[in-house]
C-alpha cells in the first residue's frame, strides 16, 4: 500500500497517533504532528512512497508541534523536535511541510557518518550514475529534477551518500525543494509531475516540493555505480558549454563541498579518490534544461 | 522482527533499558529493533551512544546489534575519533604558543584522558580543551596565547568580573577557525565555592605526560574532580553522562589498595569528601560501579554505624565519612530524577523539573556565599528580564 492511498485523515490519524513511517532508501523516518494541513501536503508529495509501519528502528523520529502558549494565536509557529530536542528555531505555522523537510534534511545530515555525505544530486540510468554537485543556485536541483523527469532514475537531490567501502552511491529518495522560478520551470517542463502546494516567503524564498516519481521509489535498495561527475553551472541564456575538468580540481570541489569530509578523514579521502577516479568529470554551464538533459543523456550513452 | 510484545522494559522504560545495557551489555541479546529504537532516542540526547558502543564492544555483543543500529552507533564513534584528533591538534596548537612558558600545563578531563591514552576515550566526545596553569601565571598564559592568536568573546563587565574574580576559569578562548574552545582554569572549582581544593597540591602532584609540555593530575585527583564537577559544581541535569564518565575512570585507573588508600587521603586534602561519597553512591546504584576498590562498601558501610563497629584498624586509616541521614535523605530523592534521561516523548514530568531547580539552588548555593549569591541572582535576573522583553512584543 502506498501513501497515496490512503486519505487526508488516515494521514493525520497516523500523524497523530504512533507516527508516519517513511522508507528513503538508506534512511527512515519517522513523524508525528498534530500540525492542520501537513497531511494533505504529505500525502501529495509522498504519494508513491510504501506505506511503513512506525513499529521498529527507525533513523530519525520527528514531532512537528505548535509551541504551547499565546504564540497559538499570534503569528502562529510550529517547532521541530528531535528525540526530546528542539534542534532549531520554530519556523511560521503556514510552512510545515518546509520545515518537516528541512528538519528531516538536518537530521540526515548530523546522523549518516557511516557514509560520505556529498552535497549533490544523483540519478541514474543502465546502472550508471551521474553525480551532480553543486553550490545552491548552481541549478542543481532543477537539473537533478528533470532528468529524474525524462528517464533517469532519481537517487537524491540533496545528499549524495557515498558508501565507504566502494564509493557505490546509495539511495536516498526526498522530495525535490524547487525554488522560486524553478517551480514554473519544472511545471512547464514535466507537465505530469506532482508538485506540492507552494509555500512563499520562506528562508529561501517561494518553495514548493516535487514528488519522486514512482519509478524511483520502487527502486529504494538498489545502489549505483557512479559513472560521470558534472558540476552544473545555470547561466540564463547561456550557449551549452561541456569542459572536462582535471580530476584532481574535481577531487578539491568534491572534498570541499561534502558535509562530513573533515569527520571522515582518511576513509572519505579514499572514497573521494575512488569516485573521480572512475568518472568522468566535466563543468557544464547550461541554459535550458532540455538541452542539458539530451546532452547528459548522449555523455552518459558515448562513456560506456 | 520477533512477535509483538508491546510493552516489554525497553520500550515502557528505555532510561532503564539504557542504565541496563550500560551496567551488563550482555543485555542487549534479547533487545528487537524497536526497544533499540526506543534506547538511541534516549541515548542519542543524553551524548550516550559512543559510550554505549565501545560496552557493546568491549563485552563482544556489538555484533548482535541490528545494522540499522550499528550504523549509528558508528557514525558517533566517527565522530568521536574527530574530535580526539581536535583535541590533539589543538594540543599541539597551544604547546607550540606557550613553548616558552616556564609554568606547568595541567590537562583536565577530555584532554587528559586522551593524552593518557584511556580507553574509555573512545566512548565519549570532548567538546572542548581544559587546561590548567598556576593562578600566578594565569595571565602571562593568557596574554601568550592571545599573542598566539587565540580569542575571546567580549562579555559584559558582570560576566568579565565573575570569570576573573570568582570563578576557576577565564572566560572561553578560541583560535579562527578552530572547531573546539580551550579554557583556562587555575584550580578545579571556583574561589567562591564551599569547597577549595588545594591547587598548590594539585599542581605539586600532576603527573608529566611523556614526549609533551603537558601534565595530567594525578590519579586520584581525576577523579576527585569528575566527582566535584557532578556533584560540587553543577545542577546534575542530564549529566548521566558525566556520572559514566566517572564509572569508566574508576575502572580504568585500577582497583589497587593503595590507590584506594590514596583516593580517600586526597579526598580528604581537598575538602571533596562528600562529592566523592555522592559520586561513588549513584555510580554504584545507576551503573555498577565496580565495587572492586572497596570504596562503594566502604561508603555504605560508613553509613551504617554497626558495620563500622566491627571493623579493623586498617579500614579506620581512610574512610569516608558518612552522609548526613537528611543529606542522603534529600539526594537520594533528587539526584535520580535530575540527573537520568527523561523520556524523549512525554513532557518533563514535574517532579523532574522541580529536582532539578532544586539542584540548581543547591549548586549556587555551594559556588557561592549568599551574599554574592544574591547579587548574582539580581544580576542575572534582571538580564533575564531585559532580554525576554523585546521577544515578547516583536
């Protein structure tokens, strides 16, 4: 049974009683809320995903609240709680599901050192995986979303989780944060997709989540091998430019934009090491999405 | 997983399941992947899992843990060995700025436990640098390693005063960019306090860590001051941790005679009798604390005058003496509460809040005499209040 199956109030009587259960891949979840709304919000982002019992282990056990007090009625909030913590500072009431994600993003992100955390996006495609990293703005999740929308198979948008031993990449299957003009973007793009409601004016500006689409989520144990490293680079208008990189510069821009490199040391190193030195790696500044995505797809088809 | 047994012990009482896989990791045979959950979400906030690990690895059941939950458990001790290199690293960082400083350099808790090589190390995550200089040379330390880089936070002129004046401690340095503070203490409790340990003693006999400009106190000074740090100078909230602290250092400096004998004589020098009687009581309750020195019994055995009675001459030579009936009365009431883990999903239950004020009276009331009390409850009141103000109205 999957998420979308049930309806807005066996969400919220899961929310709000033992929790909702959600398989990411490498990662599982865990959420109870009494917060109005979230529930229609996770049932159209999380549609595809299994439906998992809250009974067992679970990564990451999350409580979405409103704060007790006057704060009820006067510019409503609501806090994320971790294990008895409150990790961060409560976010407006009217953007639960960005602050779900975010929470649940930061709990990753403190708690999966077993594995390289990169900040990129991964998909997939023949069993051969192509990396994405990136610095927010770089148009990685946009990039990293239409591929997932014309074939790829998506791993991740935020983390690319590195499995130590032999720099595989793992699943970790979230919802896409598309920001501001992304959204249109993607809606003009991939027609089809299912995007969840918009929520404007939060830390990052108008942000709205792009649900995984069935495909991915049904391959959530399946690792990839990593095939092709391209460091994208959105430049409105630009001419599509492909530039092979030295592998060393792409092990510095790997190494300096993981989450844990420094924590990991010698082992991420090797990881790192591994990685590029089974890609290719290639700067590619793009300027539509459409042209980007056919010349990932023949890059990928021609290095086999 | 096996069939459904709600409410088996771990998960109606994970602080229990994790005292009990603490004391006798045995136990963790019969745990399923949901009383493990139910342990690591009280764990993972009380700082616990490395300390829970490297027990489920030294008593060889760390394999029967589920791999969910060894993952965790791993990702912390990745964390751990990066700090312990922190540490070092900032070790080699301050021994390199006071290479001329003619004073001794005493590492305290973390820092000294990782230069000693203890293996309990493993099992916790230092979060900053301690160390101790002479009071005459605090500031000749302070300004080599201001020099050096090192920087401190502007604080307000009260906050300054109290560091410099009443407290055992300059106010935290951090070098740009380094991960970890340092804090430079010239004793081990603060000035102002019931309790002054003789620095004079403590720096008489630290102990030289070979192959470094640095010195450890001695061992029995260890852990007089893991005692007083619990049970002198702080509220116990939550400070599980540091009572487990403890328990791995009794069972890492060994279970010798004379260094029984040792620790009671300097308990006795630096005032911290009691601390140290507090210490080895709750270690013993909550954690097992082996009783291999004799100390636990000893302690129980003071409490009870008929024990006392019949013993030998030997045992009369160093004691610790007794805890007061009302004293014992009165922690033994508020140290369980304050100090173990709550639940991770219900609201802190009154009679934890309260416990906890109370040691937080308690502990204020041991750092300082009422009247500095006083000015310090007005102060820092009244900033309180001032501060909270605007929030209410934004």
């Amino acid at each position: 049974m999957l998420i979308g199956e049930l309806s807005t109030s066996e969400v919220q009587a899961r929310l709000s009683g033992a929790g909702l259960g959600f398989e990411f891949g490498v990662a599982r979840a865990r959420v109870r809320s009494d917060v109005a709304r979230l529930a229609e919000s996770i049932r159209t982002v999380y549609s595809a995903y299994p439906l998992t019992e809250a009974e067992g282990f679970f990564d990451v056990t999350a409580r979405l609240a409103r704060p007790p007090g006057l704060r009820k009625h006067f510019r409503p909030q609501i806090s994320f709680w971790l294990d008895g913590e409150q990790p961060f500072e409560p976010f407006p009431a009217e953007t639960h599901l960005p602050l779900m994600e975010w929470g649940l993003n930061w709990a990753i992100a403190n708690r999966f050192n077993r594995h390289l955390l990169l900040h990129a996006g991964v998909v997939e495609r023949d069993g051969r995986a192509v990396l994405l990293p990136a610095l927010p703005g770089s148009g990685k999740s946009t990039l990293t979303a239409a591929l997932a929308n014309r074939g790829f198979r998506l791993l991740s948008d935020e983390f690319g989780v590195v499995r130590l031993a032999d720099a595989a990449l793992l699943p970790l299957v979230r919802p896409t944060a598309l920001k501001n003009e992304s959204i249109e973007v993607m809606r003009r793009f991939a027609p089809g997709a299912v995007l969840g409601p918009s929520f404007p004016k939060t830390r990052k500006g108008t942000v709205a989540h792009l649900a995984p689409r069935s495909e991915s989520v049904a391959k959530l144990a399946v690792p990839a091998r990593p095939a092709l490293i391209l460091f994208p680079n959105f430049t409105r208008d630009a001419e599509l430019a492909l530039e092979p990189i030295p592998k060393s510069r792409a092990f510095l821009k790997l190494s300096t934009n993981s989450f844990n490199y420094e924590l990991l040391g010698p082992e991420a190193f090797d990881a790192v090491t591994k990685l590029v030195s089974s890609c290719e790696c290639y700067r590619l500044r793009f300027g539509d999405l459409e042209e980007a995505v056919a010349k990932i797809g023949a890059l990928l088809a021609s290095s086999a | 997983m096996t069939a459904g047994r709600l409410g088996r012990l771990p998960r109606a009482d994970p602080v229990g399941a994790l005292l009990a896989l603490l004391r006798a990791p045995e136990t963790a045979r019969t745990f399923d992947e949901a009383d493990w959950d139910a342990v690591v979400r009280v764990a993972r906030p009380a700082r616990l899992l490395a300390a829970l690990r490297l027990r489920l690895e030294r008593h060889g059941v760390f394999a029967d843990v589920p791999e969910r939950v060894r993952m965790h458990l791993d990702a912390e001790r990745t964390l751990v060995r990066f700090r312990k290199q922190m540490v070092l690293w900032e070790l080699e960082c301050i021994a390199r700025a006071l290479s001329e400083f003619p004073a001794p350099l005493v590492l305290l808790k973390g820092a000294a436990y990782v230069v000693q090589g203890f293996g309990f190390a493993e099992g916790r995550l230092p979060s900053d640098v301690d160390l101790m200089v002479p009071r005459a040379s605090l500031d000749a330390a302070e300004r080599a390693l201001l020099g050096a880089g090192w920087q401190t936070e502007a604080l307000d002129p009260y906050d300054e005063r109290y560091y410099r004046e009443w407290s055992h401690e300059l106010p935290p340095m951090r070098y740009p960019e380094h991960p970890l503070e340092l804090d430079l203490h010239h004793t081990i409790l603060p000035l102002t306090g019931r309790i002054q340990p003789k620095a004079d003693a403590l720096f008489a006999d630290a102990v030289p860590i070979a192959g470094t400009r640095f010195h450890v106190l001695c061992p029995a000074d260890q852990v007089v001051h893991a005692a007083t740090q619990l049970f002198q100078d702080s509220d116990c909230a939550g400070r599980l941790r540091d009572l487990v602290d403890f328990d791995a250092l009794i069972g890492e400096l060994g279970a010798t005679e004379r260094f029984r004998e040792r620790l009671v004589e300097r308990a006795r020098l630096h005032g911290a009798e009691r601390p140290l009687a507090y210490a080895l009581r709750y270690a013993g309750r909550f954690l097992g604390t082996p009783d291999a020195l004799g100390l636990d019994s000893r302690v129980r055995g003071n409490d009870d005058a008929r024990v006392r009675g019949n013993d030998g001459a030997e045992r009369s030579r160093a004691m610790l003496p007794p805890i007061p009936r009302v004293a014992r009365f009165m922690m033994d009431r508020l140290v369980p509460r304050a100090l173990l883990p709550t639940h991770p999903d219900r609201r802190t239950p009154l009679a934890v809040r309260t416990a906890r004020f109370a040691l937080f009276l308690r502990s204020h009331w041991l750092r300082m005499p009422p009247a500095l009390l006083a000015r310090h409850a007005i102060t820092k009141g009244w900033r309180a209040l001032r501060a909270e103000a605007p929030s209410e109205v934004e």
